[in-house]
C-alpha cells in the first residue's frame, strides 16, 4: 500500500488536530511497555530502602522528563525542516517508494531467514 501510495500530506488538516494529537501522543507514551520496563529496572538501582524514596524517585524522574523533552524538541525541529521538503507530491512519491521498497526488502530477509533452534 505504501508502494503505491502517491498523496501529499495534508498540513493544514493536521494543524487543526493538534490538540487531539497531543492526547494521543500522551496516550501512547505514559502506555508505552517498553518505556514502562525500561524504568522498572533503572529506576531500582539507584534507589536505597533506608532514605526517603520520594526525592529518589523525583531527581531521576524529573531528568528523564527533561532529556525527554528536549529529545522531542530536536525530533519537532527536524520535522518542520523536513516538512518543508516533503510537501510536494512528487517528494512524497519518492518517498513513499523508498519506504514501501524497505517494507519489502525487510520482509524478503523475514520471510528467508531461518529459525535458529
């Protein structure tokens, strides 16, 4: 599908859902497993039963946030650089067939490759 995809994106439909896109974007971060298993087992290392937990959970806590936001910050920022180029439709053809073509190599190697037992 994504092959033959040739549309550009629409920038002023997106615009107008941007609070409905931070939700979900909320949505999928605070649910996210990975993240989620990723601080269950950082966080209890650098934790000691005998102190109060509260501020040893705040200080990690609060710099996870912070690298996190600043992270975004870079990802929206080279969004909006790359947006400017990929508005036109013949950018998003080549692009959507750059990427289709990748969906289809990867699943080339999946569907050749052996299970290791």
């Amino acid at each position: 599908m994504q092959w033959r995809s040739s549309g550009a994106i629409d920038f002023s439909a997106v615009a107008m859902l941007r609070r409905k896109l931070f939700r979900r974007a909320e949505l999928v971060n605070l649910t996210n497993p990975k993240s989620i298993i990723f601080l269950a087992a950082l966080l209890p290392q650098f934790i000691l039963p005998h102190q109060p937990q509260a501020v040893q959970f705040l200080v990690p806590g609060i710099t996870t946030v912070v690298v996190d936001i600043i992270v975004m910050i870079g990802y929206a920022t080279l969004a909006t650089r790359i947006a400017v180029w990929i508005k036109g439709p013949h950018q998003m053809k080549l692009l959507n067939g750059t990427f289709g073509g990748l969906f289809i190599a990867v699943s080339a190697l999946l569907a050749s490759a052996r299970r290791m037992a």
